[in-house]
C-alpha cells in the first residue's frame, strides 16, 4: 500500500530540481515536473548523463544508465532516485 511517489520529501526533490536545474543551465522557474529536458530545454544526452552522476553522487544511490529512458523530466527523475533509493 505504498504510493510511488512517497518516499522523495519535498526539500529532497527541490534538492534534486537544483540539480538538474544547474546542469541544464536554466532557472529553476523555467522547468516543470512534466517539461521534456531534451525537448524543451535542449538537453542532450552528454547532460543527461552529468545527471544521473550528479543524482548518484548527491542522493547516494546506484542508477543503471538504462534508467536514462525514463529520466525525460523531473517527474522521471524523481520516479527514479525513489526507487534507487529502495534499493
């Protein structure tokens, strides 16, 4: 009975959101939980990549670089370091 989404806290996820925020180089007020990185924000994959390193470095977890297909948005990303974070 546990939601997907319960174990990311707020300050976690806005710690996560200044993350990806840093290394896209863009606002934090110009990216949403649903906007595509690669197609909003011109994200290629080299910056994806400094993503999930960056995730794993910060939030202390272990992210297969497969999961990179699902890291196209905050939502994603959060999806992501939550179930790495179960691991």
């Amino acid at each position: 009975m546990t939601k997907v989404t319960a174990g990311l806290d707020a300050a976690r996820k806005q710690e996560i959101k200044e993350i990806v925020c840093d290394i896209l180089e863009i606002d934090e007020d110009e990216v949403s939980e649903t906007s595509l990185f690669k197609e909003d924000h011109d994200a290629d994959s080299l910056r994806a990549i400094e993503i999930l390193a960056a995730l794993e470095r910060t939030q202390h977890v272990t992210i297969d670089q497969a999961e990179l297909s699902r890291m196209v948005n905050l939502t994603g990303v959060y999806t992501v370091v939550d179930e790495a974070s179960r691991n």
